[in-house]
C-alpha cells in the first residue's frame, strides 16, 4: 500500500471519529435537551420556633428515578438574597423522597418577621440526572403565636396586631396619599410589594430587631428597623411619620439598586427619608435655626455616614433634611429624580450632581450654608477626591442608621429620662444572611454552543479528507 494511500486512510479515519464524537456530543445535548425528570411536591409542614429556627418536612414525588443524593435549598424574597443549599436528612419510599431540614433564624442567622422563603427541592439519581422542583407554597417567617391581621395599602401590605384596624385602615389612607410625591421625588413609579410588619409597641417589637448591642435592646433605644434587602420594614408603633420615613428608605433603595458604587451618603438617603416624613423641609429648617450655630453645621464631606459623636448626630438628621429640602424645593422633584437616576446609571455623586443641576455639589452646598449666615466651605481638590473615596468605602458598613423623630432633643439630652414614644427609628445597613452555601441558579444547558461544536467538527474533518484527496502528488 502506497504512503498517499496510508494518508487518505488515516484522514478518512480522522474525519469518521469526528463524526462519531460530533454524533456523542449531539446524543448527550438531545438528552439534556429532553429535560430531567419532572418532580411534584407532594406534602409540605413547616415548624415556626419563632427567633430561633424554622423546621421543614417535604415529600417528593421522583417517580422511577433511583435517588442518590438530595439537596435542599431556600432563598428569602428581595432584589439582593441568593439561594442557600443544605444536605438534608432523607428516606426514600417508592416512588417518592421525604427530607427534614431547617432555616436558622436565630443569633448570627439573623432575618426579620415578615421574610418570605422559597423553598427548592433538588435530587440526584444515581446516574447521574439531576431534576428539581421549587415548592409552590413559600414560608412567611412570623411568630405563630400571635394572631396577625392584614391591610392592603397602595403598593405594600400591613401586617399587624394589637391595634385597631380601623386605626391601621387610617394609617394607610394618610401613607397612600403621599405616595404619589414619593414616586415623583424617588422617579419611581412601579415597585414591588413592600412589606410593613408593625408591633403595637417598641417594647414588643424589640425582640425582633436586628441584634445591634445588649443596650440598645434593654433601653428600648429603636422604634423601627428597614431591611431594603428583603423589601420590607419593622415598626415598634403605629405613627405614620416614621411609617413614612422607613417606606422612603425602601423606595430609595430601589431607585438606586443598580449603581455601581452599590449605593448613596446617608446624609442623602436619611435627607430624602426625612424631607419625605411631610413633603416640606420647614421643620428641618426651624429646628436648625433654633438649636444650632451656623459654625456648627456640618461639611457634607463629614456626613459620608451617620456620625459617631451625639452632639453630631444632633446636627445631622435636621441638617440632612433641610439640605435634601432645599434642592428638591429650589430646584424640582424632577431633578432629584434625575439625580437618583444617573446615579443608577453608573455615575458618581459628584458627576451625577453636575450633569443634573450644572453645578458641582459643593458650589450647591455653600449656596445653602448662605441661607444659614453660615460661612462658605473652601474645599481643594484633595478633599473632594478623599470624599469620593470615603463615599465608596463606606457604603457597605454595617452601620445603623438613627432616624430621629420630632422630640430629638429630649431623646438626646444628657438629663432626660427616655420614654419608648420619643425614640428614634433604625434603618441599618446590614448585609443579608448567608448560611450554609449560597449557590447562583442553575443554567439550562447552551444549545448553541454545542450545535456549533458540532458542525465546525463535521466540517473539519470532511475538509481534512477533501484537502488531502484533491492535494497534487509530490514526485520523489
């Protein structure tokens, strides 16, 4: 047999394998393209030990799959939560698969009453097939033991107890109306359906905080938490100012759930939460007027975050209010929209303050301090730049974030004896729970990608065997 031959032979040979692993490849993406075997959830008990765990029994229907491994996976509702697997205990029965696991809520897996779970079952066959099916009925984590009542507001749900309705039905009339200047301010107009779970004191409400520290849950020190993450808020009393306040925190936090930098300063997220409260920054104002100096106002620059002095955290709430006032009132709801928006987009504070009102912040900000008799800031490069950084920076610290009431000043006098009516709110900024392993959904197989491997193999390997057949014969 001549050399050319042996060569055509093995081109030949060559082209036929990468037929045969083309036709493999194509087998195997017909298979996964059929789909796992579908799963149906037969029976499903949930167990609430409210602040501590939350126990799940479910029974699967597998059909005729032969079972090797289980998972169970749950995921609370919100625009930022991931799923959360864990190996649970399991029997197989015929046909079927029952599994018992739990959701620690208690210290160090912290989430707040009204979290909603989604529940996932995923099973394993022994060759190799995996199929899973999410649970059509989800867990809302509240306290068993307390008969919950509920109310439907303009674009949220109230879950109470211990109150009046007609009293709650009030509250919302006076929320609803001011939602249409939160959605104009915010430049939001479709939200997802938030959340108000609200205790009928902060003393029954503080146990379901968050865990800040030993003294604040003693002293009662909070009358409210948001947890933007899981689109819902905790309130310790029925008042419709901090029920406000905290709803704005939730709008907020969609407006700019995109940004790059992950998130705003907090003297203007607590300044549009407080602007908010009544639409009108005459209270920030006055209070500024009558208890601070004009040396004493603080550079923005300083209120990045909350600060830690209270003599500061004095000045910053009354003082975030009536700066975010006056832009909105000077300059438009539309152009604090404008700005939450290209923020969004991508844009920094400070570009996105000057494309929206064509001038830097800190000209704006001296502009105001005029209004105050206060003197101007002269801000150098340097310290805008290090502002920057410290915006960046500090966006996802766990920091509470105190929302002051009305009767500020006895809540922070050093004589005054604190009654749970006259504290302030909490909007912390406190990363979401992640026990376990957090896992990203599963992709459906890539199509595309597997027809084109095919075809460039088919192709391959014909050319290899024409190439060599119609190449002229070298002569020795």
């Amino acid at each position: 047999m001549s050399p050319q031959v042996v060569k055509s032979i093995r081109y030949l040979t060559f082209a036929v394998i990468a037929v045969l692993v083309s036709a493999a490849l194509f087998s195997v993406e017909m298979t996964a393209a059929s789909g796992p075997t579908a799963l149906t959830v037969m029976q499903q008990t949930v167990e609430i030990d409210y602040g501590k765990k939350i126990k799940i029994s479910t029974r699967v229907d597998t059909g005729t799959l032969e079972i090797a491994t289980v998972r169970a996976l749950f995921r609370p509702r919100g625009g930022e939560t991931v799923w959360i697997y864990t190996y649970p205990n399991f029997s197989i029965e015929s046909g079927s698969v029952s599994l018992d696991f739990e959701i620690s809520t208690g210290p160090g897996s912290y989430y707040p009453p009204g979290a909603e779970f989604d529940i996932e079952v995923e099973v394993t066959s022994k060759t190799g097939e995996i199929s899973s099916v999410i649970s059509p009925e989800s867990i809302e984590y509240l306290d068993p033991d307390i008969d919950w009542d509920r109310v439907e507001g303009d674009g949220y749900t109230v879950i109470y107890y211990g109150v009046s309705r007609s009293e709650v039905e009030k509250l919302t009339e006076a929320i609803d109306f001011r939602i249409p200047t939160l959605q104009a301010t915010l430049g939001i107009t479709e939200t997802p359906d938030f959340k108000a779970v609200v205790f009928p004191s902060i003393k029954a409400a503080t146990p379901s905080f968050p865990p800040v520290s030993q003294t604040a849950t003693d002293s009662f020190l909070f009358a409210g938490f948001a947890q933007p993450q899981y689109r819902l808020f905790v309130q310790g009393q029925l008042n419709s100012t901090t029920f406000t306040h905290e709803l704005v925190h939730l709008y907020t936090h969609e407006a700019v759930a995109s940004a790059f930098q992950g998130g705003i300063p907090s003297w203007l997220s607590e300044g549009l939460a407080r602007f908010l409260e009544t639409g009108s920054s005459e209270s920030s104002n006055a209070r500024l007027r009558s208890s601070v100096r004009p040396d004493e106002l603080l550079p923005l620059r300083n209120m990045i975050s909350i600060p830690g002095q209270r003599s500061d955290v004095f000045i910053f709430y009354p003082q975030a209010g009536a700066f975010v006032g006056y832009l909105i009132e000077e300059l438009g709801h539309d152009s604090m929209a404008e700005l939450l928006a290209v923020i969004n987009d991508g844009e920094s504070l400070q570009s996105g303050f000057e494309l929206t009102f064509g001038k830097s912040l800190y000209e704006v900000e001296n502009d105001w301090r005029s209004t105050f008799n206060a003197a101007p800031l002269v801000v150098s490069t340097a310290t805008v730049q290090s502002s920057e950084s410290t915006a960046d920076s500090a966006v996802g610290t766990p920091v509470p974030l105190v929302d002051f009431e009305p009767l500020l000043d006895e809540v922070f006098a050093p004589s005054s004896a604190v009654s749970p009516a006259s504290l302030p709110t909490v909007t912390p900024q406190i990363p979401p729970v992640q026990s376990d392993i957090a896992v990203p959904a599963d992709d459906d197989p890539d199509y595309l990608v597997a027809t084109i491997v095919i075809g460039l193999s088919i192709v391959v390997g014909v050319w290899l065997f024409t190439f060599r057949r119609k190449s002229p014969k070298r002569t020795s």
